[in-house]
C-alpha cells in the first residue's frame, strides 16, 4: 500500500513505540505521532519527547477531557448504558472520540492514512476503524498487528532493543492496562487466569473497600434533563462535577469490577475494571427515574439499553442506529429532573433519597393509611379481569383430564 503521510494513535507505550519506528521503515513516509489526553495523567512532555526521538515528524497531544465528559460519557450515562450487566463501557466510549479527533488531524495535516496499535485478537481494532470508516472512508487504515511478523511481547521488546526504544514493561507490571477519566482497565498477563485474584497494589483510581472510611460520606446529587449538574448544592461544569465523583468514589472503594465478557470477535476474555464517579452516576441517575419516568416508558428504555450498549461496545458509535436510539434516549431525560441523596460507604454506594419537582410519586395515592383519592374496592374488578385467561387456561386444563 503506497500512502504519503501517516497518522499513528500513539500513547508511547511499548507497542505503539514499536508501531511508530516500523512505519517509518515500513512506508518510508513522515508519520505524525498523536496522543489524545482523556485523562490519563500521563507525563505528556515525556510523551512529546519520546515520539520525537523515535521518529515522529510531529508529536500532537489533544486535550479531549472535556469533550469526553460532555459528548460521550454523558449521552451513555443518560441512557444508563451497559454492557452484560457489569461493565461501563469506559475503553468503548473513548475509542470513537480518539479516532475522531485522529481523522482531524489526517485532514489538518494532509495524512492520507491513520494507523493504531490495536491487535487482532481484541476489540478496539473494531472500533478504531468503524470510526474511521464512518468519519472518512477514503483513508488508509494500517493495522501492524494484522500484517507484521513481531506477533510476541518478546519480539517487541527486541525490536525496541535494537532500536534504541526504551522499554516500560517490567515484572512488576505483568498485564495491560487502558485508562481515562472514567475508568482504569486491566487484562492480560496474569488476569489470564480468571480464578486468579488480582493484586491489590494493581488498582489506581479507588482504595480497597477494606481501607474505606469508617464513616460513610453522604452526598447529594442533582440533575437537569438526565444530566449531573451539582454536589451538595454547588454547581459545577462536567469536566469538575465528574473529576469529584471519581474522588469521592475512588476515596470510598467504590467501582470495582472482576468480569468475563464477551468480546466482539468471539472470544470471552477476563477484565478488570475501576470505575469510581460512572458507578456513582449510574446509580444516582437510575434512582431518580424511579420517580420521574412513567412505568410504560422506563420499560421500553429499558428494553433498549443492551442493544445500544452493544452498539457503543461493538464500536458502532458513528452509526445512524446509535445516533437514533440517542435521539430515543434523549427524549426519555425530558422529565429526569431532581436530586438523588447517597450513601458512600466501603465500596457500596445506596441511594437513600430522592426528590423531584416533576416526580410522579403522589404520597396520598401510595400511603398505608386512611386517604380519599384512591377507592381500594376498584381492585376487586382489576384483578378479575386481569385472571380472566389464567381462569381460561385451568378450565381447558380440567376439560383435558
């Protein structure tokens, strides 16, 4: 394939280090290194200097925290999104936002191909290039992992040796790990295993339940249109508001996740995952739906959550079905107005209150006691005509014997 100028999604790491030198020798075009910052807390002049002396034309680190918060992890949020019942798509919601940001600056620079370090075998290849594909189908897409011959750990680090590629894989750090500002995950290595237990010096983002406080923290969360917009009555821009969530998530042990799941290319595989301020939010924003949307409507939305975490999982983001579905989920938030109080206790987090001035919680329909709104002999006719076909099926039944 004959390209003239190259893209690399690169963090720096060893394979994508790797990635960076063999273009070079590979294509023999200048390639432009680009990080995104997600909030990884990366040393990002180390990062510059690196890809610069390895061979970059140009190192470009984008500070995408904000948009991330606002653009991606919101909209997800807001339709509850999950995947198999556990993970909170943290990897699955940045990769779009990075190969948007990458098909940028193919435009911005001339590139007329983007690259990445994802291997075969996993999912963010899918997404990397379904992004690409749905943003510019024109560009070349080079995926090294599917055509070089460097297919081992220990093959890259010699690559690294005999280039001069410093090489940051040590023992003490036996598998991989992704991060941003809505999780940290880990797989690989040692999490091979899955009856394995994971080190407790792994975790980055959240102390060990164990360690929490002995005292639960209670804070309240507010929302406007499905939306966290403040805590403890101050109101805060998203980028802020979700940092302090993980901070008060993360202080409390909150967000921890062991899991298997299956990945898009068939495979099952063992993840890792800490998820702090998303698993705060999750369970505040689903907490004031109970109170906010109709029973029907909160049913329908519910039906239609794993199918659009699939979406964002399989790397679809870019999609006409996603953008609906969003549009759908959207229209849902409307009402999703209110505060939600919780509690923050050793790796739990329970929601303990919850008030709405667009509530449908109507205490003198829902109370125990005396009332004059709600005529308690209606049900008699109600549950007759809701037995009527469980009274049809036993009649057939007695006819047959």
């Amino acid at each position: 394939m004959s390209v003239n100028k190259i893209v690399l999604a690169y963090s720096g790491g060893l394979d994508t280090s790797v990635i960076l030198k063999w273009l070079l020798q590979e294509y023999r075009c200048p390639v432009i290194a680009y990080s995104a910052d997600i909030g990884q807390g990366e040393d990002w002049q180390a990062v510059v200097d690196k890809g610069m002396a390895t061979g970059a034309e140009k190192v470009i680190v984008s500070d995408l925290k904000q948009e991330f918060v606002e653009n991606y992890i919101f909209p997800a949020f807001r339709s509850n999104a999950i995947y198999e019942g556990s993970y909170l798509l943290g990897t699955s919601l940045a990769r779009p936002l990075i190969a948007k940001e990458q098909v940028r600056i193919a435009h911005a620079e001339g590139a007329d191909a983007v690259s990445h370090g994802a291997t075969g075998k996993g999912n963010d290849q899918v997404r990397f290039e379904l992004g690409y594909i749905g943003l510019d189908p024109s560009l070349k897409i080079i995926a090294p992992w599917r055509t070089w011959d460097l297919n081992s750990r220990s093959k890259l680090v010699e690559y690294a040796r005999l280039h001069g590629i410093p090489v940051p894989v040590t023992r003490d750090k036996p598998y991989s790990s992704d991060e941003n500002i809505l999780h940290v995950s880990f797989e690989g290595g040692i999490l091979e295993d899955p009856w394995a237990e994971p080190d407790a010096a792994m975790f980055k983002m959240t102390v060990s339940p164990e360690r929490a406080p002995d005292t639960p923290a209670y804070i309240d969360l507010e929302f406007r249109g499905g939306d966290p917009v403040a805590i403890n009555g101050e109101q805060m821009e998203p980028l802020a508001l979700f940092s302090e969530l993980n901070r008060l998530g993360g202080e409390n042990g909150i967000g921890r996740l062991d899991m298997v799941e299956n990945r898009y290319v068939g495979m099952k595989s063992r993840g890792v995952y800490e998820t702090p301020g998303g698993t705060i939010l999750r369970t505040a924003h689903r907490d004031l739906e109970t109170i906010t949307l109709d029973r029907e409507v909160l049913r329908i939305r519910d039906s239609l959550i794993p199918r659009y975490a699939d979406m964002i999982y399989n790397g679809f983001w870019f999609s006409p079905e996603r953008e609906l579905l969003q549009k759908t989920m959207d229209e849902t938030q409307k009402t999703v107005n209110g505060t939600v109080r919780l509690k923050l206790y050793k790796g739990t987090c329970t929601p303990v209150g919850r008030k709405s001035g667009q509530s449908l919680y109507v205490e003198s329909f829902a109370t125990f006691e005396e009332d004059t709104v709600y005529d308690q002999g209606d049900a008699t006719g109600f549950i007759r005509l809701n037995g009527l076909r469980l009274r049809i099926q036993h009649l057939l039944k007695k006819q047959k014997g």
